[in-house]
C-alpha cells in the first residue's frame, strides 16, 4: 500500500505515544508548514505524537507539494484526484499506528486548504473512526457520494475565513450542511476578516477539538 513521509513533534510528556494527530498541508506547501501546530496543541493531547506528512506528488510549478494537481479544477477532476491521493493517507495512517502500537481508532487527522479536503474525504471513509478530523479553510469533496460510503460518524470541527479568497467560506457552509444531513456532529466557526489562513480563533477550537476527541 502507497505511504507518505512525515516529520514529527510529540509527545510533550516524553512517555510512549497514546495518540497519533496526523496534519496535511495544502497546496505548494510541505509537512514543515504545520508542525508547528503540535508544539499549539502540545497540552490539549500530551500524549499525542504529531505527524506532519509531505503530501505524495511535487507542486506542478516545481515547488513545494500537492495532493492532486489543480491544473483542471473540473468537480469530476477534483474528486478523481482525491480518490487517487486518498490511499497514501490510509496507508500511512495504518503504517504508523501499526508501528506505535496503537489501537485501531487512537487517532485524529488536520488538514489545511488542499490537506482539509483529504482529511475530510478520507477520515469519513475509514472503517475505523479518527477521534476528530480538523478541517481549516477547506472543502467537502464528493459530498453526492458521503452517503453511500460514509464508514463512520467522527466528530468534525470546521473553521474558515470569511475573507478567504482562496477557497471561499462558502465551501465549509457547504461541508456543514452535508455533514448535518448525514447526521455527522460537526462544530463550524467562520472568522470575520480571517483570509485564506489559521489564526489564535483556529488554534484554540483545534485544541479544544483533540481534547476533547481523545478525552
């Protein structure tokens, strides 16, 4: 099965890991974008070991990496490019709770941009439910399919900027609906004067999402 590489923060009690939060950065980004986010959310989960991946292709303009190429942003092209990406994301997910000794559902999955449309498509699909999913500044791809293969009901914490112009607000109201209709709990903030980023608003709900999630 196809994996991805990672760097790694955690877990700030220097005991063996309990938890596994895995964050996936956007477009022409790489892992080093979101490490940063296990030394925030160090004492929400303490025991968490914090796993940044390095999505599996290069960035189409040479820098940085991407999950699926934007080039065609065609819906049918978008989501064929999710499914194409999504099994490095179980494959690792699988690989590094098998390595640590985890239990099947010890996990959660972050995701900015790009990365909160994999967190999001694939964290519904596992058949073992992550402890949350933390989508910042994203989108639902293949919301006309999440009835039918939706495996699990995780808990979904979805923050936005209301002055996103990169991916607008309007695709995680979208994504909030959905997940509502499909009986998923989901927790949306949308952040006035907020671009296409993760601000202290961001920061604190996430904390408060893994804690609660790993509670």
């Amino acid at each position: 099965m196809p994996t991805l590489d990672a760097i790694y923060f955690g877990p700030a009690s220097k005991a063996k890991p309990k938890q596994l939060v895995v964050l996936c950065h956007g477009l022409g980004a790489d892992a080093y974008d979101l490490i940063d986010l296990g030394h925030a959310w160090q004492h929400a989960c303490p025991d968490a070991l914090f796993a940044s991946v390095h999505a599996p292709f290069p960035h189409d303009s040479g820098f940085g990496r991407q999950w699926w190429s934007v080039a065609d942003r065609s819906p049918h092209i978008v989501e064929a490019g999710v499914r194409m990406a999504a099994p490095y994301l179980h494959g690792f997910i699988d690989a590094e709770l098998g390595r640590l000794e985890l239990p099947p559902g010890a996990y959660a999955i972050m995701g900015f941009s790009q990365g909160a449309m994999m967190s999001l498509f694939t964290g519904l699909r596992r058949p073992v439910a992550p402890r949350a999913i933390l989508s910042f500044s994203g989108a639902l791809i293949a919301s006309g399919s999440l009835a039918n293969e939706l495996a699990n009901k995780a808990p979904v914490l979805l923050m936005h900027g209301e002055a996103d112009d990169v991916v607008p607000a309007f695709r995680s109201r979208e994504a909030e609906a959905a997940l509502i209709a499909a009986d998923v709990p989901v927790d949306a903030h949308y952040v006035p004067g907020l671009g296409h980023g993760i601000d202290d608003t961001g920061i604190s709900h996430g904390a408060l999402a893994l804690q609660r999630g790993f509670s």
